[in-house]
C-alpha cells in the first residue's frame, strides 16, 4: 500500500524509490554498470579537440604566429572558431596541458550538471522521487551518452554552449524559472545575452538567435544579435589580423573541418553527402534544410505562445543539428533536453496510457540507439540500402524528435482543462488565483472525495504565477 507525504503543497508518493534505503544503492549499482559500459565503449581520443585550442593559442600568444595558420602536427585540422572564442580561450596559452585537461572535464561537467538539474527537476516532483536521486540517475545516463562521452573526450566547447543557451532561455527569456518561479523583470531585460555570447564563440548557435525571431521575442533577438555583434567587433578591435583571416578566408574553407561524407556528420549536409561522396546534391540539402525549418518553425510558435521555453530549447537544439552543414556526434548533445523532455511527457500522461508507453518507449529507442556507436558499423562503407538506413541512424533520431516531441498547448481561460492533454490548465482558479479546492464536502477532520485535478505540467508553465503542484489524477502522481 503506498501512502502519501505532502510536502511544499505536493502529494506525492512514498516507497519505492522514493525511500533513500533503495535511492542509493540503485544510483551505486547504475554508476558501477555505466563505467564498465564506458570501459568497454568509450573511445579515447586523447582530448584531440583540446589540443587543437591549446596548440594555436600558444602558437597565437607566445610564438607570434597567425592563430588560423597553426596545424596540429601529423593532422590537417587547425582552429576554426571566430576569432572572439581565441579571446575566450585566451588563458590556455598559459595554461599546462594537464592543467588544461582539468579545466575543461570540471567545466563540462559542472554546466551539465546545472542545466540537466533544471531539465529534470519538474520530473522529480512529478514522480515523487528525490531531486537528488533523479539527477544522479540522469546524470549516469547521460555519461554513457555517446554525444557527451565524445565531448568530453574530445575536449569540446559543446556542453559550455548548451549551457549558455539553456541558462538564457529557462532563467531570462521564460516568464517562470525552472523552479516555477516568476523571473524577476531585472533578469528578462538580459534576455538574448547569452545565446548571442555562444554564437559569437562559435556559429551554429545562431538557430536560437532566429527562434526567438520567429516567436516574436523582438527585444531578446535584439538583445542576442547585439551581443553577438559587439562580441565579434571587439575581437576584430584586439585581434584585427585574426579576424580579417577568419571571414575572408578561414570561414570559407571547408576542408579545415573535415569531409562532409564522413559518418560521424550525422546532419542532412552528411546524409546527402554519402549518396555521393564526390557530387553531394546541394539542390537536395537546401530541400531538406527548407521542409525542416518549415516545421520546426510550426511546432516552435505554440510552444513559445504557452510559454513552454523548455520545448523550445529542445526543438531548436534537434534542429540546429539538422541544418547545419557539418554536425559531428559530439554536437548531438544538443539532443540532450529533447530526450529529457519526451520522459517529463511521458510520465505527465496516465499511468499504463497509451501515450505513456508510446512516448516512453521513443526516448528509451531514441537513447539506446545514441548510446550504441551504431553508425560506426558502415564507417567505411555506408552503400546499399542498410547502408544508409543505418549510417544515418542519429539522423533519423534527430528526425523523430522534431514530429514526436509533444508540443504543450496554451491554457484556456478560466484555467479549464483539456481532458487528457497534460499540462492544458494554468492552474488558475476563476479568480486568477491558485486553485487550491482539491476537496470538496466532509465533515471536520474529514475530507471529502477527492476532485480531479490538471495533469502536472511538462516543463515549461503557462503563466509567471503558476506553482508546481501534485495530486493525482488516473494514477499520475
């Protein structure tokens, strides 16, 4: 029998794995079974990325050379950030290697850890589990990632993006924070400011500078063009060689990043470019670049007319990947709070529903093919139809969760509820207060029956003063 603990407003389970006697051992023996799974599938490449950044800073700063001249011995790949990410990166020239090492697994792994624990925390308080236990399980998942095992052993700048971008659009772009509290006035005038920061350190997080122009946030697209704009003129101020040879030259030259058949370019640009390696159709790309934006563009405005930034953060991360011409595995990390938010989704429907065993059973799919290097099967040798079914295989996830990933429809007046839509109240009473009559007649001391209540939300909330609530309805609690 389970019996219930209510606590900051919310009714919620107690027992199973809400009690800690279960909680730790689970979060052991999940940590165990991820580092042997690590052991067996990580491969180790030796922080090459990092040495890339390490390499042309100290040839920029201490030896005197041209930061986009510099090479990494026995390899053709050079720095092909703007020249404002050098001047971020700037501290490495006088950094050790192993000094710089640490530096950059205890950043990745502390902005992760934040912007999962925003990700999450409406998922903990849904299923009543601890916030605590819910991060670490999601953070073991999350390491067995193939995306992020590449990023961090790469020695990407992937995670430190996301994370920018992330903290822009759940703390000062949404009217509520991911605690479900209203964001202060102060905080939304900087609305834009980080997403323009990550596209001045590198481009392709640009797509978020044009989600916010296609929903209608017309001071925040200022705000992050702005940024990004005054960022890349001060690197031109101080760095006015580097940057006259990044756009008129080093942009431009596309060998720099690799060749666009290659497997791990799991994009459009990458599908395309592997049903013709030596002709790759540009018609066909610029297709299917045109239908993605298309509905990407459609599923976005309602998600950003109820308010529901955290979808918006998704999509766009899926689509991002989608368009852009080179998007090795590592960059897939933008998957990441799609694949979160079809669990919160799932566990918002009724337990034993349809829709949560469809929706549970995509981001189970979804993760277990990002996690298994199945693409890397066809590496040398991606024709045929299993060919390419399977070499574009994180593409076609990429795919599902732009059309599968539910999109949270706006409240109705009033606070009316959508029955069986998850998160179709704001939560209101008639009064444009809490709706707190959750029981009704009784006598003292005795509650009455129980009155149906709105689903908890998904991620995002409908209005600045909507509070995270339990209660169960259909047995979701």
């Amino acid at each position: 029998m389970v019996s219930l603990r209510k606590a900051k407003g919310a009714v919620v389970p107690r027992g199973g794995f809400s009690r800690a006697r279960y909680q730790v051992p689970f979060v052991i023996a999940l940590a165990v079974l991820v580092t042997g799974f690590l052991s067996v599938t990580a491969v180790r490449h030796g922080f090459f990325d990092l040495a890339v950044y390490w390499g042309a800073l100290h040839h920029w700063v201490r030896a005197d050379g041209m930061i986009y001249d510099w090479l990494k011995p026995d390899s053709k790949y050079g720095f092909t950030y703007p020249p404002f990410a050098a001047l971020v990166m700037y501290p490495l020239a006088y950094l050790s290697w192993h000094t710089a090492i640490v530096i950059h697994v205890a950043s990745t792994v502390l902005a992760s850890t934040l912007l999962i624990w925003w990700l999450v925390d409406p998922l903990a308080r849904r299923t009543g589990w601890t916030r605590w236990f819910t991060l670490a399980v999601t953070l073991c998942l999350a390491a067995a990632f193939e995306p992020m095992r590449e990023t961090v052993n790469f020695g990407q700048v992937n995670m430190l993006l996301l994370f920018l971008v992330g903290a822009d659009l759940l703390w000062l772009v949404a009217p509520v924070t991911p605690f479900g509290r209203r964001t202060p006035t102060r905080w939304r005038r900087l609305a834009g400011v980080g997403i323009g920061l990550a596209t001045a350190v590198k481009l392709t997080p640009g797509i978020f500078i044009v989600y916010l122009l296609v929903t209608g946030r017309w001071r925040a697209t200022l705000v992050a063009a702005g940024t990004a704009a005054g960022a890349t003129l001060l690197a031109a101020a101080l760095a006015p060689d580097a940057s006259r040879e990044f756009w008129t030259a080093a942009l431009w030259d596309t060998d720099r990043v690799g060749t666009l058949s290659f497997i791990s370019n799991q994009s459009w640009q990458g599908m395309v470019a592997r049903l013709d390696p030596t002709h790759p159709s540009r018609l066909l790309w610029l297709l299917l670049v045109a239908a993605t934006l298309a509905v990407w563009v459609w599923r976005v405005r309602p998600a950003a007319a109820a308010g529901d930034e955290a979808t918006g953060l998704a999509l766009t991360g899926v689509v991002g990947s989608l368009v852009s011409p080179v998007t090795w595995v590592h960059h897939l990390v933008w998957l990441i709070p799609a694949l979160i938010l079809l669990v919160d989704h799932a566990y918002a429907a009724p337990a034993g529903s349809r829709r949560r065993r469809t929706l549970l059973g995509c981001a189970i799919v979804a993760y277990l093919v990002l996690i298994s290097r199945l693409v890397w099967i066809w590496e040398r040798r991606f024709d045929g139809l299993l060919g390419f079914v399977g070499s574009n295989a994180y593409v076609w996830v990429s795919v599902a969760l732009l059309l599968v990933l539910p999109v949270r429809p706006p409240a109705r007046p009033g606070g009316a509820v959508v029955p069986g839509r998850p998160g179709a109240s704001d939560g209101r009473g008639g009064a444009g207060r809490p709706d707190r009559t959750d029981r009704s007649g009784g006598g003292a001391g005795e509650p009455g029956p129980r009155r149906p209540r709105p689903f908890p939300r998904p991620l995002g909330f409908a209005t600045a003063d909507a509070r995270p609530r339990g209660g169960t309805v259909g047995g979701v609690h």
